[in-house]
C-alpha cells in the first residue's frame, strides 16, 4: 500500500473508501496488538528520524496551508496553531521518542486472583483496536495521536482539519516510514484520504471497524461528534476552569496562581477563564490581582461587586461565565466563601480542572471532596493540567468524561482490558 | 417527595415530568457521593426488610403484572422472568444484604505519586453521578441495580418494562423505604413515572441530569440506547458465546464443559450457543458430545461435516452462527484447528466469553491472547462469566464495550475517579 492521497471529492465513492480503510485498520489492530515492544519502539524512532530528514518537506507543505488558510482570511490564534517552524518540528520527533521511551501498557497484568473452585482469573491489559481520532488544524496532532495509538497497540484512523491537510500528509508519510521500517503494518495509521466532510458522518458509523473515536478540538466539532457517533467516545471537552481565592488564601500566592493560571499560555484548555474570589478578602485580595493581569494586557470583566473594586474592571454579561476565552480574557466574580465558589462551579464548570488558593486545610477539602471536576487541587496553577506534567508521559488530551479514564489520556489510558480465566475442567453448579 | 404514580400516557407532559425527576436525582447524588458507609448499608438492610415485610403486596402487583400479560398472550422464558414467587422475593432481598456486605468504594485512593515540583497527586475513587437503567420484564432488576447504585454513592433513575411495571413500583417503595430509615434522599433511587415510550427517548438526552445510562435486555433495546442516548452508555450486549474443542482436548473435559456450557442454564448470557470443533477429533469427540445434548433435549443445528458425524444433527443456516439462541438449541461448526476457531469468532462473536477446551498449553495460550472478547476461558464453563463467580459480588450486567470496564459489571465498576492535586503554590514555568 501507498500512501493515500488526498482525492478531491468528487472523484471518490466516500462510503466505500472509508470501509476498505476499516478492513485495512482491523487487520493492521490486529497485528499490532501482538507487536513486540522493540518494533514498536523501533517504529516511533525511525519515524521521528523520518521527521527530522524531510523537514524540508513538512515545512514546505506547511507553506502552502498556511497560504491558504490566510488567503481564506484565517489569522490569530488558528493561523498559529496551524503553522510550524524547525523548533515544532523537532519537538514533535522529540515527542515520538518520549512515547518510545515510555513503559508498553499491553500485557500488563492489573490484577489475579484464585476462586475456591481452583479457577485462576487475572485482568490483563490489551489496546482499544482501532481508534478514530478528528482533529482540527494543529498539524502536530498527526504525530501525538499516531504515536500514542502506535505505542499502544492499537490502529489509528486520523482525520485531520482541511486547513492543514497538507502538513498533516507530510508528517504522515514520516510515520508510515516508521512503521515500515520496523516491520509493522503501515495501515496501522492511516488519514482519511478525502477532506469531504461526509467522511466524518461515515467514520462516526463504523462500528465494525472502529472501536473508540477521540475527537480533539472545538467545541462544536465535540458536540457534534457526541451527537452523531454511534461509536463510544472519549472525549476532550473544554477547559472552563476556575481559580478560587478563599479568604483563607496568601495573597502573594493568589497573585502568583491566578496569574500563571490565566496569563502563562491562554490558549491551552487547563487555562483559567474564571476567577472566584472571597468576599470576605475582596477588599484587600482583588486589586492586586486584577493589577497584574491588567498590566500584562489582561482584560478583566466582572461582576457589580469586582467592578466596585477597580475602575479599570468592566462589566461581564452571563455569557462570560459559560466562555472559554483561550484568549487574555478573565471573568471575575466575588462569592460567598467556599459554598458560593463550589456552588457556582457546578453550575458552570466543564468539569476539567479547577483550584482553591487557601491556607486553611478543612475549606481546602471540602473544595477537592465537593467540585465536581476531573482535576481539582489546591494551592496550585490550574496550568498544570497535563498528562506530561502528571508523569504520565505524552497525552492525547485530557477526558472530561465519567467513563473510562478521566484526565489526561496517555499510552496507558489508549488500552482497555480483559479477564482471562485458567481452569481445569470445571463446570458450573 | 411520595413515591411517583404511575400515570397514564395522556395526563402527563413526559419532557416536563423527566426533568423534574432529573433535577431532583442531581440533588441526591450530590448528597448520595457524600453519604457515609454506614448510612448506605443501614438503607440497603431496611429495603431488605421491607421488601421481606411486604412480601404480600409485591406478589399481588406481580399477580396483576403476570396476568396482564398472560392475556396479551406472552409466554415461555418471557412469563419466567417477570414471575416472581416466594424464593426470587428471599433472593432479592438477600441480595441487597450481601451488597451491603461489600466494601464501599468511594474515596478508595488509586494511586499516590509526587511531581519534581513537589506537587501531591492522587486518583480517589468517586461515583459516577446519576445512572439512568432501562431494563425489560426482570422486576427483580429493580432491587439489584437500585441497590448496585446506591451502594456505590450513585442516584439511579430506573425505567423498567412495562410488562412488570406494578412489580417494579413494589420493589421500588421498599427501596424508598430502605433510603428514607437511614436519612438517605428518597430520591437517590427514582422510577420514570410513565411507561409511554417517549419517556425513554427523553432519558437519552438528558446530558445535563444523567451521566451514564446502563441498558439490560435484548438486542432491540441496546441497539437503540447505542443508536439514540446522547449520553455515554455502559452496555451489557447479548453473550453469543463459543465453546472450542481443540485437537488436545479431553473427551471428557470436552463433554461436560460442552455441556454445562450450553444446558446449565440456557437463557443467561454466558451461556454458549456454538460448539466449534476441531476437525482433527472430529470422529471421536463429536458424536459423544452430541449424544449428551441431544439426550437432554438440546436441538443441534451443524454444518456438512456436523451432520455427516451423527445424523440427529438439522442443518444449520447462516444466521445460526450469529443467533443468541437462549434456548436448547447449539450451532455446531467444525474448523481446522485453533486459527478455524479464532477466525469463526473473530467473526461472530459478541465479545462476551469464549472458552477453549485443551491439554495444549500453547494452543491455549494462543486462544487467550489472540480472541478479542472480554472473558477467554481456557477448560472452563462459559457460565462462569458472572460477577459472583468471580468474587467481585452482585452485578447489574457484563459489558462488553471496550471503554471504562469491560466485564462483569459491579459496585466498582459503577465508580469513576478523579485527580487530586496538592500544591504549595507551585505555578508552571
């Protein structure tokens, strides 16, 4: 098999073209469930060599998305989410050899035990199968997605944005590369070979080839996909977190979080978006916080009562307390205590990552035992929700769901289970 | 709150109506995640009693519900499983006694590690929120899945058939009474007070009140839960089990495996509907088999090489290799050898359990790795798949999805967790 190419639409029966890739990735899970950690090791290296040789290449089909992505009117933080530079580059043959140099989940054992009718029963980890991953216009997700699906066991069905279908083509040819050379089935990622949009409404249909879709993106790209899969999905929500300063908080170290929180990087989704402080500390807290998210370039909408504090705060309407800004952008609102923080989080939490600054332990638990997030913790940067923060190595993204694995979803996270049970002859009373 | 009536179709605003009941379940399991060990099992031992004290009342309702649908003419398994009598009402109760006998998960802690940064994680153990349940004609459903629920700090909201409607509503008030002796929200376990069928398509999309629906019946329900819900769905598929007789079977392991696998009982979902059989002992273990199936009724549908071994063996169709029988009836195949069996049910199968029968520790070896279920037996029943024989307790089903937990699913399997994070003010260089 070749590389597929990108058909136009026209020239392609969508329905069919997206079965004979199903048979494809059905054979190469298979394979790649029984795959040997070294070639699966040998395949993120060479493929991240791959990446490093044909940078020439990546860069120049990067070129030419992002021409078209700017003659199309696309700027900000798209355009730079889109667009890759020689330090991108290595970063992403880096991340291919971190995902090698992390311990294979398959065949671990996670648990046995003894029946008193002599049959032994033990829980053994083993890849999902197939995984559909959709995806939006950062190009690099074709490497992360690829090379933790390949590290642990499982085949990939990428679907990328059409703004940087061509990158994403390039860097997918480098993984191919890869898995050639170490052996391995080169079906065991493979792209969609057509950016008509049908092809999604297919692949959220293919029960028989696609055993788990991970849709990494936007909200509307999520929603849709959870409306519309008939395939179990694990999904990457937003990030609508929210830093809590309780009137038991320091305020040097509520200035230094609520700043590292909202201003370190806003366009990730462990950014903060909201700020809940204390009435009993507003007096003394939010104007030195505000101060230093204004000086940055912040813009800070609030509240009647956080307007009453500083002039330079201006009004936020409803909307802002259900925004993920991903932009220099902070709601703030002043609550009652603990209960008006946790209280309006439920409310409009989506459930990622949320944190307490106080220095008063019980206040703090009730925060962690009560907020409802897949991520809760104290006295620290909402920033640091991420699977390589957590040790837990590269990530796919971070799972707002209930099932299976809320957080940060790695190589360890990409595998499921079954039981596998030793007898000796016996039947059932 | 009393306990909801049963209203007719007509004098209720179904859409209205769920998500009072939804808002009302929200509650609950906020105070149900918080509720200690102690007050959950104190309300599992008094339903237990109660239902032991209204013995009376719940067989009269079973008695309408029993002869309601003898007129609509239902019959056979159907009739079996919605009957109640003295011994199933001494077994429900025992059975919310024993889960109440299990160890509490909440609050388990999962893992402890800590960062370079001196960041504190942890993963604890938490329930999953409000569980939607639609079940069939079981009434006894009612008190194993209220009480799975309860027990693990969930709010259920239940929707059984229709057919055992006044026995479930029985079962339901003893439940109610079980919350409500031990200071428990009465509204921890819910029934959809209407049967009209709109109600279920409501359910499907109450993302904001209901975190993960557990459909339990036949196919025609799971493939319309999988097909509708909009909310993440933990599915018990129907058990299209396979008993494999390998060329270094035992005839007599072989024999009494087979049998116990298809005839203990015929209507559970571990029991085994096809018999492949290597054709390598197919002159000397089939006909043996056979005869003890035959002679206890067992119908056996098999193919050519099937029948030219014994001919009380009728042809068998396609779509018996693809038919949860649940009856005396097996689909017998012959296949060559353990790569026949692993490609007839890669093919086949339902991922729920498959057992080889062998002496050959590396053809069983191979059975185990290589089959895609979620239980694989090596000389053992199929009818061991069931939560209780593996020492995991009661159990609402066996899922045989890939996401969360695969397998029999108990009072663990119905918890999720999240991240704790313990910070001293660290920020994210």
């Amino acid at each position: 098999m070749s590389v597929p190419s990108i058909a136009s639409d026209t020239d392609i029966d969508v329905q069919s073209a997206m079965t004979e890739l199903g048979e494809r990735a059905r054979a190469a899970a298979q394979a790649m469930a029984r795959a040997s950690t070294d070639a699966k090791n040998a395949a993120l290296r060479a493929a991240a060599a791959v990446i490093r040789a044909n940078s020439a290449d990546i860069l120049a089909a990067n070129a030419q998305d992002v021409a078209a992505a700017k003659q199309r009117g696309v700027k900000g933080s798209f355009l730079d989410r889109l667009m890759l530079d020689d330090k991108r580059i290595e970063s992403m043959a880096k991340g291919l050899e971190d995902v090698a140099a992390l311990a294979d989940p398959v065949g671990d054992v996670l648990g046995e035990w003894d029946r008193p009718n002599g049959l032994k029963i033990s829980r053994i980890r083993v890849p999902l199968g197939v995984i559909g991953i959709i995806y939006e216009s950062r190009p690099n997700v074709t490497a992360d997605a690829g090379g933790l699906c390949l590290k642990s066991g499982n085949a990939a069905i990428l679907r990328g944005g059409t703004e940087s279908a061509l990158t994403s083509r390039a860097i997918h040819t480098a993984l191919v590369e890869g898995l050639k050379a170490a052996g391995l089935p080169e079906a065991a990622i493979q792209m969609v070979p057509t950016q008509d949009r049908a092809a999604v409404g297919v692949m959220l249909r293919m029960v028989d080839y696609i055993d788990v879709i991970v849709p990494r993106g936007g909200r509307g790209l999520i929603e849709r996909v959870q409306q519309e899969s008939q395939i179990q999905v694990l999904a990457h929500l937003e990030g609508l977190c929210h830093v809590y300063v309780d009137r038991g908080a320091d305020l040097d170290m509520a200035r230094q979080i609520t700043f590292n929180a909202k201003m370190r990087r806003t366009g990730i989704c462990g950014a903060t978006e909201t700020l809940l402080i204390d009435k009993a500390v507003v007096n003394t807290h939010l104007e030195p916080i505000i101060d230093d998210l204004i000086k940055a370039g912040c813009e800070v909408r609030g509240d009647e009562a956080a307007q009453a504090i500083d002039d330079r705060v201006v009004p936020a309407d409803d909307a802002d307390w259900d925004t993920e800004f991903l932009d220099a952008i902070i709601a703030v609102k002043v609550v009652d205590g603990v209960d008006g923080a946790i209280d309006h989080i439920a409310h409009h939490n989506s459930r990622h990552t949320e944190s307490i600054v106080t220095e008063d332990s019980a206040t703090a638990e009730r925060f962690l035992n009560e907020v409802d997030s897949v991520i809760v913790m104290h006295n620290a940067s909402t920033q640091f929700a991420d699977g390589g923060e957590f040790g837990m190595g590269a990530e796919i993204g971070i799972s707002t769901g209930k099932l299976h694995s809320p957080g940060p979803v790695g190589v360890e996270q990409l595998t499921t289970f079954k039981y596998v049970v030793r007898g000796t002859g016996q039947t059932r009373p």
